[in-house]
C-alpha cells in the first residue's frame, strides 16, 4: 500500500476536517487555495534569507538523482508556462491572493504552442506556398552553419523560427528565455509535424483545417499522458495518478472549472527548482572536454530573449555589438540523447544528463542569477537569490506550513529532528522554522528525509498528482473528458503507453550534430 492510500480514504470517507479544508473554494478564479481555512504563515525577510542562504548545493555529482534523466526538469519548465503566466505584480497578490488572474489557461492544452491555430495567429504557422493561408504544420527556424572540431557544422532546421532581431516567433516568449526549454518548445512543434506527416502517411484523408485539429488532439492528448503517466508517476509514485483517478481527488476539487492552487503554484510545483544542473553535457561539441560545458550562463546566453553573443565561445558568430542572437548557431543544437534515456549505445564520450535530487539544496547558480551585484549580502542583492524569492512568495501570498497541510491532509508531519538535519536544517532551526516550516521547503525536505530525495513525500505528491489530474479531468478537450478509457496509439516501446523518450524517438531528430567533427 502506498504511503499515500496508507493515510487517507477516498471522496466518500473523508473526514469532517479533510472536509472543511475544501470549503469555501467554490471557483476562485484563475488562481486560489487548496487549504483556503489554513493560517497562513508569515516570516520575516531576514529569517527566509538565512534558510535561503543555507540551501545551497556543493554535493557535485553526490547530487545526482541516480534515475531521473535531466530532460525532465525542462519538460516541468515548458509544463508550467503551460498553465501558468502570472502578471500581477507582486504587491497586490499580498493584499489578496486569491484574486490575482492567471493569463494563461489552467489545463495542459498545449495553448503556450498553438496559441489560437492558425487562424488568429498565422505567425506560428508555416505557409505551403506564397500567398497561400497558413497550413497545418508549425514553422520551424534555421541554425546557422558554425564550427565543429575538424569542420563546419553545416545549417540545420534547429531553431525556433525568428524575426529579423532575432526575437522568436512562438506564443509565449518564455520559452526561448534559456536554451533547454528553446530546445523543448521545438521538441514540440516538431512532434505536431511529425504527427500531422503520420496522418497524411496513413491515408487519414483529412486536409486543411481537419487536418490541423486533428494532429492538435493527438499531439495534446499525448502530452497529457506524459505529463499524467511520465512525469509525475516518476516525482510521486507508480500507480498514484490511477489510483487518485479511481478513488477522487481529496483535496483540489472544484465546482465547475479548475483553478490554479497557490500550493501548488508557489510551493509544491516549484521542486523543479532543485532539479536544476549547474552544467550539461549538451552535445558532442558543447561538454566536458568539447569546446566548453554547457552551463546554465551559456544556456541563458544563446536565446534570443535573455540572450547576448559570446563571441569567444563562439568563433563563428561573426563580432559586432553585444545583443541578442539572430538565429542559434548550429553546433548548439540540442542531443536528446543526453537530457532522455533512449537506451542507445553511443561514443565513449557520451554522457546522460541525470537531473538533481528533490531536496532543499539549489546550485550555487541559482544563488547568483544573472545582473547580480558583486557585494552579495546586501538586501538588493537578495533577489537574485532564487531560494529566497520563493521563500518570500510563499509568505507574501500567505501559503500555510508544510505543518498545517500534512495535518489537514490526514499526514504525520515531519519531525524537528527531520527538519533540522543538515547546513540547511540548521538554518531551518536557527530562524523559527520547525514547528511552521514554510511550505516550498517542507515539500523539499520531506522528500530528502521519506526518499532520499529520488521522489516527493505524501505532501508533496498529493499536491503535485491531485492538481494535475484535476487540470486534465476539468479540461472538456482533454482525453479524460472525452474517452476517459483513451490510451496512447502512436508508436512506442510499450503499446499503450507513451513516455518522453518516445516522443523523442518519433520525431526522429535526436543528435543532428553527430560527433560534433563537421564536414570539411
């Protein structure tokens, strides 16, 4: 029996208290609580930055998660800019939290790729011909030719497509602002052509607009079971989400629509932040004893939202004035091989990316974010301290304890012995924090202290497995709704189920740099 089954029953024998926790939640609006009748916990800037301070990581690859492949932190990333774009600033969602608007949809509809079709943005969609509307198949940019060890890396369609000032042409900007999650977002627009290139295949008959929608389901319902059955099945446990999907949801539950749990969003869902490397083996050229490893600066560098030209690391951009990039050169195209576990046998110098432990330490890169002044212990200085803004988006939007939720979810919560273990422990102690731990950091402590950090404890995992299949479950378009005995019908190791590494390998476009040697 599950940790999970082990302390709670389904919808109908909840108890009067598991009750009252969903009271008064009746469709929030876009943004809303779980434990709306919880206490929130407030803290004081000084005590938060103390515990931020002490969450760093200096493990090196003691940190890795020994099974989790490191592109599943950016299939999280691209996953919330999904569901969420919060533009309210920061001081209004104090003085009501709940009323703060979600500008994008709560459901995993794939609208941050497709926008409103081809229609109402033509933008994102390539043309069959000039003059002709735009067709089913999303536009697909150009990497330009640049170096490889022993030659040029000829231009390769390995780009998000992109105006003339190097801006991206894709519904939601986010998602060209680090490298990896570019790479993702053009993961996905390929997979819808390569699906709309099966319909055709396959003799569908369908043209034009059916054509379009039809590839548009089958792209989104697919994702919908990676997300259900890949991902969170891999941060929670085997058999959760079908276990939640038979017995209820306990506790994200609403009337009509859903809605986006504060929990969830400001807390819980934030784990991928400890997923994070400091550098990736990102391809042939760009790794350990390439041309230079693939950090997280790089990755930032080489978009066209955050990025600028680095010339020294990268001889073929021709020099001129620091800016954003036009088009990504080519030798910076991604290998899925290293960020997803294809079961291949490549080069000697092949490495698998793995994604760090769930657990409260965060790389030193993330204590340090980009413009961050030289003097680090000056109150400005706090916001590029990415453990600490979270920590203060907790308390400013009032999220309750990690405490008070394991209580109100039927949980033991974790001991002062538990929370106190380690340099972050200690901070944890030092500044107030054992009897009303703040919720973002319990989520991570309770998995490092029940798992040793490979998968989310009973909180953590409850929020994560109930919102999502919620988002899925209140989404009239998704596979629950429509044919709720649905399952994945594309290609795949396994029939009937679909994971990330058969995406991947259905798209086919896994290591377009080769051995990273170029043609002569």
């Amino acid at each position: 029996m599950s940790e999970i089954a082990a302390h709670g029953h389904g919808v109908r024998g909840m108890s009067r208290e598991s009750l009252q926790a969903l009271a008064g939640n009746a469709d929030p609006g876009k943004f809303g609580k779980m434990f709306p009748r919880l206490a929130p916990l407030h803290a004081e800037d000084d005590a938060l930055f103390k515990l931020a301070k002490a969450m760093r990581d200096e493990k090196g690859d003691t940190g890795d998660h020994p099974t989790l492949p490191a592109g599943y932190t950016y299939l999280g990333q691209f996953v919330d800019h999904d569901i969420t774009l919060d533009t309210t600033p920061l001081d209004k969602q104090r003085a009501d939290p709940l009323a703060t608007q979600n500008f994008r949809t709560p459901a995993l509809d794939l609208d941050s790729l497709y926008g409103d079709g081809p229609g109402l943005h033509p933008y994102l969609y390539a043309k069959d011909a000039v003059g002709k509307p735009p067709g089913p198949r999303f536009l697909i940019g150009r990497a330009d030719a640049s170096a490889g060890f022993a030659g040029t890396i000829p231009a390769l369609p390995n780009d998000l497509p992109r105006n003339a000032h190097g801006r991206a042409l894709i519904f939601d900007e986010r998602n060209d602002e680090n490298l990896l999650v570019a790479q993702f977002h053009l993961l996905m627009l390929k997979f819808h052509n390569a699906v709309v290139d099966h319909l055709e295949k396959t003799n569908s008959g369908l043209k034009g607009m059916a054509l379009f929608l039809e590839a548009r389901r089958i792209v989104t319902w697919h994702y919908q079971w990676i997300v259900l059955f890949d991902f969170v099945e891999r941060l929670t446990e085997p058999g959760l989400i079908r276990k939640i999907k038979h017995e209820g949801r306990r506790f994200y539950r609403f009337r009509s629509r859903p809605y986006m749990p504060a929990e969830f969003a400001a807390a819980a869902y934030r784990l991928g932040h400890s997923m994070v490397r400091e550098a990736y083996s990102h391809n042939a050229v760009f790794r350990p004893d390439g041309f230079t490893d693939g950090t997280l600066d790089l990755m930032f560098n080489f978009t066209g939202k955050s990025g600028q030209i680095v010339g020294e690391l990268a001889p073929e951009v021709p020099p001129g004035p620091v800016g954003p990039l036009r088009s990504l050169p080519s030798n910076w195209a991604i290998d899925w091989r290293r960020f997803f576990d294809l079961e291949t046998r490549p080069e000697a110098d092949f490495t698998l990316n793995h994604a760090r432990r769930l657990d409260p330490l965060i790389v030193p890169a993330l204590h340090t974010l980009p413009g961050h002044p030289d003097d680090m212990e000056t109150v400005a200085a706090r916001e590029f301290v990415l453990p600490f803004r979270n920590l203060r988006r907790g308390s400013q939007i009032g999220l309750p304890s990690g405490q008070d939720v394991a209580r109100a979810m039927g949980f033991e919560p974790l001991s002062d012995m538990q929370l106190s273990r380690g340099a972050d422990g200690e901070a944890a102690a030092q500044n107030g924090f054992l009897k009303a731990t703040p919720l973002w950091y319990y989520v991570l402590k309770e998995a490092e202290q029940l798992h040793e950090g490979l998968r989310l404890g009973p909180v953590g995992s409850t929020i994560v497995a109930e919102t999502f299949l919620g988002l899925v479950h209140g989404d009239q378009n998704s596979f629950i709704w429509q044919r709720s005995d649905w399952t994945p019908h594309l290609p795949s190791k396994t029939p009937g189920h679909f994971t990330m590494a058969d995406l991947v390998t259905f798209v086919d476009d896994i290591n377009p740099v080769g051995d990273g040697r170029g043609e002569d």
